[in-house]
C-alpha cells in the first residue's frame, strides 16, 4: 500500500469550490498513470488512458472534495460562526480541532465550541440539549482585530487531523472520498493492455450536489460508468443485524 499517497490526498485541504490544494496533489499523481491529463471548467481533473480501440469509452469517477465549512461570521470577540459545506453530525464536533485557510494564505489552527455555559454550570434539561451546528463556534485564540486581519467571510475551515494507521484499519479525515480517489489511482498504476479508452476523473463539489461529475460526464459521454465512493458498513456497536449490508474488510461493495 502507498500509504504516503493516501496521507497526502487525505490530508491536503479540499472543501467543495476550494479544491485547489488537493487538485495540484492528484494532478502530480495522475499524470504519469494516463496519456494525457487536463482539468475542465469546473476544476474536474481528468485523466484519458487509451485503449487499443476496440472497447467501450469507461468513465470512472472519485469526488476529491470533503465536507467542511467555510466562515460566515466574525463577531466582535474575534469568534468565527460557520456555515457547513456538506453533512456533518454535530454530536462528533465539539472540542475538535480545525483549521482555517485565511485569505492571507496562512493557516490557523482553531477549536470548535458550543455556545453554551460549562458542563457543570449546565441544568439537567439543558445537559439533555443536542448540540446543533449553529450552536459551534471557532476560538482562534486571538482578538477581533488580529482574526479579521487573517481571515475574512467565505474563506474555508477544513478539520484538523491527519491519516494515521491504526492496527490493520486507517483514519482520517476526508476517506469520504479520498480513499477512492487513492483506489483509483492505484487502479490506473496496476493497469497492463486494454481495449478499453478510460476516463479516471476526480470531481469537485459532490458534497453540495454532483456539481462536478454531471458536467464531466456530459463532455466525456462514456459508454460506462463507475462512481467510486464510500459507503456504511453497519458492523459496529449501535447497528443492527437487519441493517447491515456489509462489513469492513469482506471486500467491495457494488451498489446499482
């Protein structure tokens, strides 16, 4: 396994729309597995393997975005409110790590919070509150003044961690869907003689609705079609028999 690789995809910022620091780590992985490799309007980075051109045209696609937020509002404290690009579960976001890529080209590290009194000032009835995403806000660790000389309104937050391994498994931020974007590319290197003339594309915005891919596959217009992507394996405590549809490590799932 070229876990360097995967580290280096897994962990380079990429929120949809702002997908430019992991899009230059692809391309450089990309180019030397294909014929020829260009990135479209949208930012979609496609790479073209040829065939010996009596196959079908196979387009297969990884999305290289991740969930993350960008700043919606700097209050007069210098605390940073969010809006979610993506789906997150507030339950799993307190006290978490982040990173906020200002305008300024640095990157500050932040804690995310809930506007909220302490645990043990807390009542019973609001101890039983869930946290929501509008409750969280960034703490920088500066002033006002020293936050809105770094970040301004839009600019992205990505979380704070990077892909270690862990007994036979990897965790990470951004699997969801970088690990695809890694098989993918590990495809294309284990590639020998084919007929077929394939497409390996790494999409942008699939977070906030398939943005990128339903442009590429209008302009590719390929016979087949592959989505890469991760899906619930079910297997862990809080799932239930009837409910589970796979299981981590007992091989691919194909959903049609």
């Amino acid at each position: 396994m070229n876990f360097d690789l995967l580290k280096a995809i897994c962990e380079a910022p990429g929120v949809p729309s702002r997908e430019e620091v992991v899009r230059g780590v692809i391309q450089d992985a990309m180019a030397p597995l294909v014929d020829s490799i260009h990135v479209d309007t949208m930012g979609n980075v496609i790479g073209h393997k040829k065939g010996s051109g009596n196959g079908p045209k196979v387009l297969i696609a990884a999305h290289m975005d991740e969930i993350g937020f960008v700043v919606r509002h700097i209050d007069d404290k210098g605390f940073i409110r969010l809006q979610p690009l993506g789906g997150f579960d507030a339950r799993v976001l307190v006290a978490q790590r982040v990173l906020v890529h200002g305008f300024a080209g640095e990157t500050l590290r932040g804690v995310l919070q809930p506007s909220s009194r302490p645990a043990h000032l807390l009542t019973d009835a609001e101890r039983g509150k869930p946290v929501s995403l509008d409750d969280l806000f960034i703490d920088l660790g500066m002033s006002a003044d020293e936050v809105r000389s770094r970040v301004e309104l839009g600019d992205p937050i990505t979380m704070d961690r990077t892909c270690e391994r862990i007994g036979k498994r990897v965790i990470s931020k951004s699997l969801d869907d970088r690990l695809l974007v890694y098989v993918m590319l590990e495809a294309l290197r284990e590639l020998g003689s084919h007929d077929c003339d394939i497409y390996a594309v790494a999409t942008v915005q699939e977070e906030i609705g398939l943005r990128g891919a339903t442009p590429a596959a209008y302009a590719i217009n390929p016979d087949i079609a592959i989505a890469l992507d991760i899906t619930i394996a079910g297997d862990t405590p809080g799932g239930t028999p009837d409910a589970q549809i796979t299981q981590l490590g007992a091989g691919t799932a194909i959903k049609i």
